[in-house]
C-alpha cells in the first residue's frame, strides 16, 4: 500500500481497487510506465477468484482508460497477456483494446516460454463504456462496479 501510494504522489503510477456497492474488493487495476513525451501508458489489472468471470476486469479496466484519456491527457495506453489465457483476451477487447500482434516467447515461467499478445486502445478509439465511476474515497481510490 505505502508502495502505491509513493507512486501516485511521484506520478509514477495510478493504482485503483475494484469494488462493489459494497466497498468489497472485487480487484484492482494499474496504469504504469507512464511516459509524458509519448503521451502513453501500460495496463495491468487482477480480480480475486470470487469476482472472475463477471466482467468485473473488463469494466475496471475501461473506467482505468477514460479517467486515463481525460484526467492524464494520455494518447495510448498498452496491455498485454500471454496467448494461454483467453479470459484476459477478452478483457482487453472487451475494455475496448485491439490487438495488435505478438510478441513471440517474451516471458518465461518455470523454464517455459510464453508468447505474449499485445492490445492497445487510442484515445480517438472513443470510449467502450459509461457504466462504471472512477472516484478517490477517504483518500483511497476507487473504481466501483
């Protein structure tokens, strides 16, 4: 937590929980190596086991792009997953991400390789949805779904 919030205050890197009505923690998502000059960021998201399947990265990760464009003034903002889990796949398209290629064996694991699929979405991509809120509670932030 002090970690994040360092991140925040040197503008390093935007860290918010997911959450439900209910303030409970569904999941989180990131935007980081922010890079002025390019205008562009990387995403990154998880959910907990209970939340998974219910849209819940997906809608995190598009309210994490609008607040993005319009709070930060980004162009491009990039995410990436490894070609085994299609459930991030869907993440990505569904928070209005195109891929755009793969990179072919970039991480290792346990001494496998993995290929990694890039996406990426534009700020003249226009926005995928409204149906979440981006908001600071009690200091903290927080996306709720």
């Amino acid at each position: 937590m002090q970690r994040r919030q360092e991140q925040w205050r040197r503008q390093d890197a935007y860290s918010f929980a997911v959450v439900d009505g209910s303030d409970t923690a569904l999941g989180g998502v990131t935007v980081s190596n922010l890079h002025d000059e390019h205008a562009t960021g990387w995403v990154s998201y998880w959910t907990t086991s209970a939340a998974r399947g219910r849209s819940v990265a997906t809608r995190g990760c598009r309210a994490l792009a609008d607040w993005c464009f319009a709070d930060l003034g980004l162009f491009r903002l990039e995410l990436g997953h490894r070609t085994n889990n299609p459930a991030s796949c869907r993440v990505a398209q569904g928070a209005g991400f195109a891929a755009e290629g793969i990179q072919r064996q970039k991480l290792a694991y346990d001494g496998i390789r993995y290929d990694v699929e890039m996406h990426a979405r534009l700020v003249t991509d226009g926005p995928a949805s409204r149906r979440v809120v981006m908001r600071r509670t009690a200091g903290r932030p927080r996306t709720v779904v």
